[in-house]
C-alpha cells in the first residue's frame, strides 16, 4: 500500500507546550501485581486497534497488547467495551485500572492523565469513497468530515472547520463516521493512519486518501495519581517491545514489520513519554520478569 504523506506545522501548534516536566514529579516506584488482576476500558469501535466478534467479543492489535501483558503479569486483565468519550470519565471514577484503547499522548491531556510510553507512532489519516478527487489537505475546504466524539481528530478538524468552510460531524463511534461517507453524508472521515488504512482495505465502498506525518504517539492512560500501575504497565510494555511480541502483532494486524529504531519496538528511557508532564526519568533495565 502507497501512503501519501503531509507535514504541518499545524500539529505542532495544535500540541504546543510539550517540554519535559520531570521535575517535581515523585520518585518512581512500581507497584506490585494486584492479584485480583486489572480491567481496562476500550473503544471496541476502532479497527484494527478493538472491534467486535462474530460471537459478542473484541478483538484487534490493543486486545491482544492487553492479553499479551495479562500473559506477562500472570493475571487476567478483563475488557471493558464503551464508547471513547465515556472512557475517561469511567477512568477517574475507578471503574477500571487503565484505558486499552490508543490514546494520542498531548499536552492537555497529560495535565489529568498519566501515559505510558509510547507504543507506536500515529499520523492522521483519512478515508474517502472510493474514486473520490480528495487527495489532500486543501481538498477539505468546503467539505464535511466526520470524526469520533472526544477523539484528538475532532479537536484538529474544530480547529480548522472555520479557517476551511468545513463542516465537521462527530459520531460516538468509527464505525458511524465510517458510515456516513460511504451513505453520502460526508466527504471525508479522519482517525488514525492506521484505522483508515483498515477501512479502506475492509470496506471497498472506503479507499485510504491520505495521511499527515504528526510525530505524535499512542500510549496508555492511568489515573494522574496512579504513577506506581503506571510504572508497572510501562515496565512490561518495554517488555513486549523487545522480546518481539510488538513486532509480530504489528505484522499481525497491520501487515507491517517494524524497522529497527521504530517506537513500536524501541524502549524509551524512564517511565511515561518524554517531553509531557508525568514523565519520570528514573534509569532502569528492562527486564521480562515481574512479581
């Protein structure tokens, strides 16, 4: 598959703020395992990260990262399907631990919330009926695009609706901004580089139009509080990253194998993303063994 590719600006002004805010963040520490094991909330609606089954279940790519980390953890980690707005709050009200599902890391949102690292890099993508003349950014003056409610992709689209005669309808799921394209309702849907990639190759009705290189990543969220399950998570992600289960669920569900240096399968130093407000710098060895 041939990505055509943009570079803005724009996203960097869109994140703004992004300096490392390492200092006066506590120590690091981890926490033990919770024996009870840990639920995760999911938007089950964004393939090929979480969608359904034939038989009422989830599957996709940030599915088998949880089960691949019960696996590591020794205990089972239980999924929580719902639709994305309603995650976060669910999240602060200790509904369960973490959210599963990607969660582009920002400068806003690390004010509430508490990221892992990155587990991969994520441009914006967007998808068309197929045939269509939109190929690029100018092409979606004066169009409608649709986005999923709360997503980081309807910020970007309410940003620029006005400066580009754009009419923007958000959905509570992908699924429904898929939807109305392919009825007619929209011209164009924006999420991530990957779920319209998937789409378009699902859907024959959707064609992939293009993507915008944001430099962006997504992580997994916890509680701002909660820096010790955090440092767990994180700890167990680096894991996965390189004892190449990253690797084999990214050829997977993306048909793409990683090249060496690619966040998917590149640890960073400390816990949390670099750059955002939670990052905790402390040095440490990766290791697969956990208690």
């Amino acid at each position: 598959m041939t990505f055509k590719h943009a570079s803005f600006g724009l996203v960097a002004a869109l994140l703004a703020s992004t300096a490392a805010h390492a200092e006066g963040e506590p120590p690091a520490e981890i926490a033990p395992i919770k024996a009870g094991g840990y639920e995760a909330g999911v938007d089950g609606t964004f393939a090929p990260h979480a969608f359904p089954t034939l038989d009422g279940g989830v599957q996709g790519f940030n599915i088998d990262l949880a089960a691949a980390m019960a696996e590591k953890l020794g205990v089972e980690i239980g999924i929580v399907p719902g639709q994305y707005t309603g995650l976060f709050p669910a999240l602060h009200s200790e509904t369960f631990d973490y959210i599963a599902a990607p969660t582009t890391v920002t400068a806003e949102r690390s004010k509430t919330l508490l990221f892992t690292e990155g587990f991969m890099e994520t441009n914006f993508g967007f998808a068309t009926l197929t045939g269509s003349d939109i190929d690029s950014v100018e092409d979606l003056k004066g169009k409608t695009v649709t986005a999923n409610k709360g997503s980081l992709y309807e910020t970007w689209l309410t940003e620029k609706a006005e400066e580009w005669d754009m009419t923007v309808l958000t959905f509570g799921s992908q699924a429904d901004a898929f939807e109305a394209v392919t009825s007619g309702r929209a011209d164009a849907s924006m999420a991530g580089m990957t779920v319209t990639a998937w789409a378009g190759k699902q859907n024959p009705r959707l064609e992939f139009a293009f993507q915008i290189n944001t430099g962006l990543s997504w992580a997994l969220p916890f509680r701002r509080d909660d820096y010790a399950t955090r440092n767990l998570f994180d700890s167990v992600l680096e894991c996965l990253k390189t004892d190449g289960t990253m690797a084999a669920l990214s050829e997977k569900w993306f048909g793409l194998t990683p090249e060496e240096g690619e966040l998917i399968v590149t640890p960073d130093a400390g816990y949390g993303t670099p750059g955002f407000e939670g990052y905790q710098p402390d040095e440490h060895e990766v290791s697969c063994t956990f208690e």
